[in-house]
DNA sequence: TGACAAATTTGGATCGTTCCAATTAAATAT
DNA sequence: ATATTTAATTGGAACGATCCAAATTTGTCA
C-alpha cells in the first residue's frame, strides 16, 4: 500500500551524496567514483526506487523517451503478429517498450492512435499504414522530428523511410517456378487491386508470363478479401472459369491457405490437382498440409530491420529518408506440386 | 528541423489568457466560459499544439497516465493476438494507449518489461504470464497499487484479479460430444503437463470419461508443445499406439491443426476417419478444412473483458482482487465427425 | 609547501503541466 | 448604493528528473 514514490532526493539522503550525484549514477556517467556509484546504486536496490522516466523526459529531448509506436492494420494477420514480435525483440533488447495499436484498416482510428502516441512522445514510430493512409497523415510526425518507417505498404509521396518488401521479384519468380512445372494456365488470386502492394504483384506476374510467352488474361486475376476466407471466395470463382486454371499464385499465405480449404470442397486435393503458392511464408506455412510453396518475406526478419532502421535514426538523429527493399526468395514444398505430364487425377 | 515545442503559455499567450486557463479547457473543465474556451480551443487548434502527458503525469498520480500493459507469452499463436486485438480495442476507445510485450515464455524478459513498463508509468496491467512466473514477479505492482489483471493462466497466490475461461467444463462438453457421436477410445492430446489450463482441461476430460462409465487411460494423454508442430507429434505417437484411439480432445485449435495435418499424413481424414476437437476457437477454426469443431472461448471478447475489468478498477481506485471465469461453449463444426455407424450398443 | 590540473561533487534553474489559494469580475440580494 | 454570493480567472508552488556552471576534493609536480 504504499502510495509514496521514492525520488531521487531521498535516494540523496540515504545516501550522503547530493541529487545530482545519484543522477549521475542512474545514467552510469563515467564522472562518478566508484566507491560512491556502488553506495548509492546499493541505497537504489534497497529502498526499492523505480526511475521515473516521465520525469526524465520533460528535461530531455523526446528522442530519449526510450518508446517507440507500431501501429500494424490486422493483427489477427499473423504477418503482421510476427512483424510485430520482430520488432519487439530489437526493441526490448535496446530497453525501448513499443505502443502497438491496431487500426483494423481505419484511417480513423490511425489518425488518432498516431495522436495519442505523439502526445506521449514516442520516439519513433513504424507503421503499416491503412488503406488509404495519406502523407499528410505523417506529416506532423516527421515536422517535428520524429522518425517514421513505414513497413508492407507504400505511402505516394510521403517523406519518410520504408521498407518493403520485393513483390515484383518474388511475385515472378514464383510463376516462373509454376510456368517451368508446366502449368500455362496460371491464376491470381485474391488481394485488393488499389493497394500498392497488389499492383507490385500483379506486375511481377504479368513479367514472369510474358517472358514465358504466355498472354496475359484478365480473367484469370481475381481479387477478393486478403484473408482466408477471401481466398476461398476467389477459388470458387477461378473454379467456375471457363477454361479453367490449373495452377495459383495467390496474394499471400492467408489468401493461399483459403485456396486450399476451397479447392478441397471442391475435392481437388492442392499440390496434386492444382498448383498453389503463396506470399508471405508465415509460420504455419512449413506445417501445413500440404506444406505451402511460398515467397519468403521473413516477417519477424522484416521486423527486426525496421526496427533496426528506426533505432539507427533516431540515435543518429537523422531522420533522411532510406527506402529499403527487403530480399526475397521462393520457397518450394508441396503446394506447388511436381511437374505436370498429364491429366493426372488421382483420387485417395 | 527540430521544431520546438508549444507549450501551454505559448496558447496562453496568442489567446491572452493564463496558462492556468489554458489548463482548464485542456481537461474540459465547467469552470471555463464559454466563449473563452471557444477563443483557446481555436489558438490551440491553429499553433498545432501538443499536449505533453508526460509533464502531465508528474503532476498527476500515475493512474492518469493513460498507458496500460499488455504482456503475452507467444504473440505468432493467433489466440493471444486476438486477446491483445481485444484489449487495445476497449483501451483505444477509452483514450488509453497500450504498451505491448511479447516474453517468449521467459521469465527474465517478462521481469524486464514489467519492471520497464512500470518506470513509464502504466496505470495498469494486463498478463498472460510466461511459464514458472512466481507471485513475487507481480509483487511490487500491486504493492504501488497498479492494478493486475492475470489471463488465460492463473498464478496460484498472487492476489491479482484473474480472467480465466472455464477449463474444465469446456474439456467435458467436448468429450461428451464425442462420447454421444460413439466413440470410446478418446484421447488427450498436446499441451505442458505443468501449466495449471492444461490440469484443468485434463480433469474436465476425466470427468467426463467418468460420467461416461469409461475407464480413463493414461497412455491415451499424449503431451507435447501447445503448437501446430506439437500437434504433428501427438498424433504421431497416438497412431502407433496398439489400441488406437478413434479421437481425441486437442489442448488449443494449434494443437488440433496439427493433429489435422498429422492424421492426412497417416492417410486418415480428420472427421471422417478421426474426431477432432479443439479448444480456443481461434479465427480460422471455421474456415479450415474440415471446420474445426472446438470449445470456443472467443479470444477477443475475452482481452475485452480483461480490459474492461482493468479500466473498472483504475477509475474505482478499487485494486482488490476480483476472479472471473470466461463462459465457454462447444461449438459443433466438421472435425468431430458424424455418429459412428459401428458404434456398440450399450444399456442405457 | 604551494600552485595547478584533474577528478568528483553539488546547488540551483529548468522542462510543461496541474493544483491550490487568492484575486477579480459579474450577478444577486439587502 | 453596498454587501454578499457566484462565476471566472490567475500567479506561483509543486511534480521528479537533468543540466550547467561553479565549488570542492584529490593528485601531481616544481
């Protein structure tokens, strides 16, 4: 019960030194003798202090304020969970404690966490920003100073650092993988079509098609919601196609897994009837059944260097844009199937 | 480009008043008129200004602060992103915003954010805690009188609130479901022995089994990590048993994923050939395939709840322990299977 | 031993807000 | 008109740390 915080003056006292001393140790300065560091950081264990960093805060620049803010659009994503445990690990580790809020694809919402996190004098902020997240949504971040890195999805014209990842490389060369198992007939699925994202994508596809000579149908692209009951919606809609597809690459991992769970209803078994790969390479990824071909992005690796990036600025105190690509690679399991002879249906 | 900031007199200033004034239109006091309110509203809204909780706080006892904490064990499981989804959700809208830790299961990370969260003032705290946390871990947050909410796990003597679904009656309408559709040889799969939810799921089931007349057999309880890799190697070892089972109560839908996709592997067919239940009821539990039959304990309602009981006892002043158990229901999907059509005949 | 430099320590002043008691202005009662 | 409420406003002292310049102690060297 008790309501009484310690402060630094009465860690002074207990201790026989002035208050200026004691904070001298709580920084671990090198001005402080030895002999009096140990007396004194003695009293701090004994007398149970906690540093008050509010207080610490008002003296110093908000750039000392030891946090930094994520804000993610869908957590319940779990790319954006591990993007999130990436950064938090940098983060913890350099003694940062992270704001994580998220917007659930509202500006709204983003507007004001973003607020609420600048009145608390974050000392950064990384951010996937929402669907239709405008500039002027930094702009009085990065006016005062405040470094800002924006991670997944581009915002046009914002001055501000970013890190994406290669969507038009790994978007390629996984229907380059499809193209080379045979398939000619290759989907794109799910995704919405007015995010950057999707157009990197979409663009990667179109390249690896045309360098293989296979034209270009806009039939064959079909967005629905990211999330895995979008890619269930978008299978039953690629299965009903005329001249059907026999292969997929679907937004990411989540639209993917949706694919699967469709094509099964539709007693086609994913990796033997249909070739299937993914974006993202989430966890669950390498355990599935069957296990899904996918372009790795790392998320926790991506987090990790964003977090990385926001930390170097902001000790810099250089906050100059950097855009950053993340590297890509494909990685093959089962979903994609081995490579087409035949009309082979097997059923088990 | 360091802008500086604008302070309170700044406003108080430009709007010629005091900044004691200026003040008490920022808490929206009734002591201001009208018409001067409007007048510093509009500087303040004009200058772009800023408020500094953190100047605040020191004033303020730090149940002001506006920052509660979030600690989870493993944010990649699903189920505590939508716990965390949750709480940010009520938190957000009562003007809090949330510090977000992810411990890994490590008792020394989780003493740290703790300890780091607490120097930054949280007025309250939410944790799933990491296995082998003691009472003493959470002692000195409740003897400054932060307010502690535990989930999901409980600490035994720690007096904190607590908000834990109801294992055991979960477990047990989950076994008699199986028991009703025929089957017999029922196990109980994945999980630490050593965490109390698992102790109590694992007497929900025999307590089931027991009203069931079904004599309970150890070698049909198969432990291993609560993941979806955990569940993999469960089912592995269930299957080579010499009286296999024919189904099995899984501790979390992670595990019962796994067990999913270990049965595929053993050529058999999750709900036709075995039942599955899980336990969570984690979003994708209905969109898999086959739906996954589970004891839904709605993860996000549950951070909500957690968060609501929190803000109730920051505003009441009123830390005295309070223990909620989540209700919980069986929800009947595809998993689980049809009634067995060999099922024996038994007295009723 | 005294002078001078280096190593330590220290007393305010300060950060941006809230709180309190005191003041002033406006409204009402006598 | 004056006295008395009531409504609005205000200056200055906190809050708990850091920072700076100045003061003190210690060490070194002629």
């Amino acid at each position: 019960m008790t309501k009484e915080r310690i402060t630094v003056v009465e860690i002074a006292h207990a201790a026989g030194v002035s208050k200026s001393t004691v904070s001298l140790v709580l920084q671990g300065s090198s001005l402080v003798n030895e002999v009096t560091r140990a007396k004194v950081s003695a009293v701090i264990r004994e007398l149970g202090y906690v540093y008050n960093r509010g207080a610490a805060n008002l003296r110093q620049s908000n750039s000392k304020s030891k946090i930094i803010g994520i804000v993610v659009n869908d957590l319940t994503n779990s790319f954006f969970a591990e993007l999130a445990v990436g950064v938090d690990d940098v983060v913890q580790s350099a003694g940062y404690v992270q704001f994580l809020s998220n917007t659930g694809e509202s500006v709204d919402r983003q507007r004001e966490v973003i607020a609420s996190m600048r009145e608390h004098g974050i000392s950064g902020l990384i951010v996937s920003p929402a669907r239709g997240t405008e500039p002027a949504d930094l702009k009085p971040l990065v006016a005062s100073g405040i470094p800002v890195v924006v991670v997944v999805r581009n915002i046009q014209g914002a001055k501000v650092s970013s890190l994406m990842s290669d969507n038009h490389a790994g978007a390629s060369a996984a229907v380059e993988h499809l193209v080379a198992l045979g398939h000619r007939r290759i989907a794109f699925l799910g995704g919405f079509p007015d995010t950057a994202v999707f157009a990197e994508r979409l663009v990667g596809y179109q390249t690896a098609l045309k360098s293989a000579d296979i034209a270009f149908d806009a039939s064959l692209v079909i967005s629905s919601a990211p999330s895995r009951a979008g890619g269930v919606d978008a299978i039953d809609r690629a299965v009903r196609l005329g001249d059907r597809p026999t292969a997929a690459l679907c937004f990411n991992d989540a639209v993917a897994f949706g694919v699967c769970d469709g094509l099964r209803a539709n007693r086609l078994e994913p990796g033997a009837d249909f070739g299937v790969i993914g974006f993202d390479d989430v966890i669950e990824a390498k355990t599935a059944v069957p296990a899904l071909t996918t372009v790795s992005v790392d998320p926790q690796g991506m987090g990790r260097r964003a977090a990385q990036l926001l930390l170097k600025q902001i000790n810099s105190g250089n906050a100059d844009p950097e855009a950053l690509v993340g590297s890509v690679r494909l990685v093959v399991r089962e979903s994609s199937g081995p490579a087409r002879r035949d009309v082979e249906k097997r059923t088990a």
